[in-house]
C-alpha cells in the first residue's frame, strides 16, 4: 500500500485534506495526525474490522486497548453508560487537552477497540488539525500512538512514516508534536479517580479540580507485583534499540558518573550516547551527547524525549546513558517513559563516582614551560582507563607565555606539536580533593603544601611511582641533556599510567 502524506497548515487548515482523510476513516482505513500529545494512528472506533487493522499495522497486541478521541462533549454520552458528577468539571478545565478518562462502554464501542474490557478510555483532544479530522471521520476515533508497538511515540510525521510507511493509507502532517508525551489516564470507573498513566495534567492538577485523586500502585512502586490496570502499562514500551541506563543523583554527580561511564564504554569500543541538557551539555567530552532540552524549562524535556531516543537509534548507539529529572509536573511523566524505556535499569550517580579517585591531574614546574607540559602531553598520549583532565601549571607565571623553544623542538623530535599552548599559573581553584598534584621537584611540594593547606593530594612525580630521582630544570642546557630530562619524565609517565590504571582496574566494567 503507498500511503499518502499530506502536509496540513495548521493556520490555514486545507477542508479538502480532512474530508479525503475523513472519508478514509469512514471506509475502515487507516490516517496517522497530529495530537497536542503524540502522532496518533486513527481508525472508525465504532468499526471492529477498524480495529483488527490498527493492531496489525502497529504489530500491537491486541489485549492493548484503544482510546476513543471525540471532538464534542456531547458525543461522550453515546458511547458510555454512565458519566459520574465529576466529569463535567474536570472536562470544564481539561478538555479538550491531553487527558484521558476511562468509563463503562455501551454496546456501540465493540470489544475490538477496547482489548475485550467493558471499558472504554474517551480523550478530547486539543489540536485543531485532529478535532476536525475526528468529526470529518465520523465522530469517534481510535488513535493509539502512531509507532510500531514497543517503539518511541511518534512526536513528528516523519517518525510515523518511519514505522508505518506502506502500512496505512495516510498520514496527516502538521509538524512536531506540543507536548510530546501521551496523554494522563485517568480511570472514572472507581472512586476515587486513580491515574493510570502519569502526563501533562497531573495528579495535583486534578486534586484541584476533583478532590483526591489515586495512583495507580504499579507506577509508584516498581515492584508491585499487581498488573498495571492500563493493559498498555505493562510492556516495555517507549524503548530504544540501545540499552537505556538511567544515572539517578544531583546533576553534577551524575554528570561525573556518566562522563566515567562513557570514557570506559568507548574505550571498550561500544558506541555510547548520551541524554544531556542544555545546561550540562558543554561537561560532556566523550560519546555522542544530545540534549533533550533545559532543566529550566522541563516541557522541552517531554517534547524532545522520543525524538532523542529515535535519533540515537539511528545512530545505533549500543548504550544511551541519561540524566534523570525530579518527579514533579510533567517530570512524572518524563520519568515515567524514561524508566518504561530503560527497563527500570537505574544506577546511582554515587556508587559510580565514588569508584574514581582522581578526575583531575595537575603537573607543576617552576615556570610551565618545558616539563610540567612535557609530562602532561606524554600523560595524555597514555591508555588509561579512567578519563582525567591532565593540566599543566607553573609556581611563578606572571603572564601567559608560549613553550620554551627548546622544549617545542625536543618535542618536535619525538613528533609531538603542543597546539595553542600557553603557561599557566597553579590556581587555588583547581585543586582539591579529586585533584592529584604531581610536582617535578620536592621544592615545588613544600611550596604548595605551605601556601595551600586544602590542596589534596600533593606529590612529586618521581615519589608516586616509586622512582626517586627528581627531575630537576635543564634550562640553558646541552641537548643530550634535555632529552635526558625528556626520557626521565616519559619513564615516570608511563609508570604514572600504570599505577593510575591498576587503582581503576577492577572498578570498571561494574557499570552496566
Ligand atoms: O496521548 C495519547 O493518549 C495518545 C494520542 C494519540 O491521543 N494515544 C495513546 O494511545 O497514547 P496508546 O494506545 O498508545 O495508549 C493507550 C493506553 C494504553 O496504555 C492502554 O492500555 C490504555 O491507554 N487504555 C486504553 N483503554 C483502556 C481501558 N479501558 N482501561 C485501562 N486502560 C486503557
Ligand atoms: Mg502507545
């Protein structure tokens, strides 16, 4: 089957469009459109044969049940038996929007669309493009999210044409998605209300509006042990190709622990990537780092989340590590389909931080200009297991200056080029508990162990790895003494490493 694609201009809606949709919807065919929510995949609701299709395109079990969309609060009470009090106001402040509520069906919704329950869930939804689809094709809808079962909702056309091209007679396209995560459930047939799928509106929303509200137990605890009472609750939905990791913590410590994992992974050679935020992206240095939007703004969060995980599947990352955001407003619902996502596999920042010691090694000469640099670009040229910013610094630098010239041709003579280097003074700031200070002479030491007493671990290179000899200035020197210098700083270079990698061996490879 070719399947249409029509692009619809939501300020100047094309009638003709809708109708030839609508009478598509009206013959027992397929139209994917737009919703506030996600894309949703639209079938007659009244049409059992409607429905047996919508399972088949989607590979969805059929046990799943559909929601039924309305465009007018009148048509509610032709499909229900029974409309509690409460409802109307509640549909007062939320509909039409991104909220679902569950009622006892009458004879006029067949079991087809409601997976065999004597239920049926109703939403109204808010976008202009599908209310006028909803009346073009008869009044009653069915519109489960348009993506393959088990795959990331749908929040632009094009991933609804990913999944479905050829399986459905027509998409409807009109852009990305508002919200970008589907709609709350909320069930009416039991007192009180109980959420069964957390979304936009939330259970404080509600509480407002309604009185108490319940949760379903299976969203609170992860261990119930209690089917979800939203039949679609229970599979692992939402998910990527990728194993999905969430790392619970305090963003810095998470940022930390991802950053750990990520240099290990990649090292490993798997292709890793990561769910960042505005706000942290720039900390991030190995992997391929997307942000999933602000922490600040927590809607561009739920709108970009299953455009994220979609674009890491093609990217065919082995492993997505993510940041995870606190549970309030629509950050229930974020954490929700990201948990779902994950599998429930979760990590905690701490147990992973606390498994790396140093994060940063700062070498210190007299004026940083030959071998404190020396031994941080021969550092950095190590294989080590765990990621560390290598920082050079000098005890007396009074302005930045270039290398020292002799140390830029010793350098050159073992094929090495220090690009856009200049000298730097040691700075409080840089130091303390997970800084390791390597020094090249005990001088250098005392001075800093005198001048900063908070300054952490303070050595000198030679006495770290067990090799007592200093390495003492050659300024003004013979060549064959400079490159003695240089051998003398590779030589503990390369023990440095080993002993930076045996201290990270056997703590890595715990992370996934
Ligand atoms: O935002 C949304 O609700 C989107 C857009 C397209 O409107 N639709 C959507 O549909 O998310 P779907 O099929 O992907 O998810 C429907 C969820 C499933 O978890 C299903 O089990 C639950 O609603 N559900 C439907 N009818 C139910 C019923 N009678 N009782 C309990 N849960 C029900
Ligand atoms: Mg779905």
């Amino acid at each position: 089957m070719e399947t249409i694609i029509k692009k619809i201009d939501r300020n100047n809606i094309d009638q003709e469009s809708i109708e030839q949709a609508g009478s598509i919807l009206k013959q027992g065919g397929l139209v994917a459109f737009p919703t506030e929510t996600v894309y949703g995949l639209g079938a007659n609701a009244l049409d059992e044969e409607a429905a047996k299709k919508t399972y088949a395109a989607k590979g969805r079990p059929s046990d799943n049940p559909l929601i039924v969309h309305i465009a007018r609060l009148e048509d509610l009470k032709e499909i229900v038996t029974e409309i509690p009090e409460i409802v109307q106001d509640i549909a007062d402040h939320f509909w039409p929007g991104p909220l679902t509520m569950i009622f006892y069906k009458n004879d006029k919704v067949p079991l087809g669309t409601t997976g065999g329950l004597d239920t049926v869930a109703v939403r109204m939804p808010d976008d202009e493009i599908a209310r006028k689809l909803i009346l073009a094709g008869g009044g009653y809808i069915s519109a489960p999210s348009a993506n393959t079962s088990g795959r990331p909702s749908p929040t632009t056309a094009q991933h609804v044409a990913d999944d479905l091209s050829g399986k459905i007679e027509m998409i409807l396209d009109g852009g990305s998605v508002d919200i970008g995560v589907e709609s709350t459930i909320l069930d009416l047939t039991v007192n009180p209300p109980m959420i069964l799928r957390p979304g936009a509106i939330t259970k404080e929303m509600l509480e407002e509006v309604a009185g108490e509200i319940s949760v379903d137990e299976t969203l609170i605890s992860e261990n119930s042990t209690k089917a979800p009472k939203a039949p679609g609750m229970k599979y692992r939905h939402y998910a990527p190709k990728a194993d999905l990791i969430i790392v619970e913590g305090e963003p810095d410590e998470s940022i930390k622990a991802i950053k750990q994992i990520a240099y290990e992974q990649v090292r490993l050679g798997y292709k890793v990537g990561i769910i960042a935020t505005n706000e942290s992206i720039d900390q991030y240095t190995t992997g391929m780092i997307k942000s999933i939007g602000s922490r600040e703004n927590e809607k561009t969060v739920a709108r970009n989340l299953y455009k994220v995980l979609r674009e890491f599947d093609e990217e065919e990352v082995s492993y997505i590590y993510s940041e995870a955001f606190p549970e309030a407003g629509i950050g229930t619902a974020v954490m929700n389909r990201l948990g779902k996502a994950a599998g429930h596999h979760v990590l905690q920042a701490s147990d992973i931080t606390r498994l790396q010691k140093y994060r940063r090694i700062v070498f210190v000469s007299n004026s940083d200009n030959c071998r404190a640099p020396i031994a941080a670009v021969l550092l950095r040229r190590q294989p080590l297991l765990q990621e560390y910013q290598i920082l050079s610094r000098g005890m007396i630098v009074l302005f930045p200056e270039p290398l020292n010239p002799r140390a830029e041709e010793l350098l050159k003579a073992h094929d090495i080029v220090l690009e856009r280097f200049e000298t730097s003074a040691l700075d409080e700031k840089i130091l303390g508990e997970d800084t390791l200070v390597l020094t090249m002479q005990e001088s250098q030491k005392q001075k800093i162990l005198s001048e900063y007493p908070d300054a952490g671990d303070v050595y000198t290179l030679g006495e770290y790895v067990g090799n007592m000899q200093e390495i003492a200035s050659v300024y003004g020197q013979t060549e064959e003494q400079y490159e003695e210098m240089y051998k003398l700083i590779q030589e503990n270079v390369v023990k440095l490493a080993e002993r930076l990698n045996k201290e990270a061996k056997n703590k890595c490879q715990t992370y996934t």
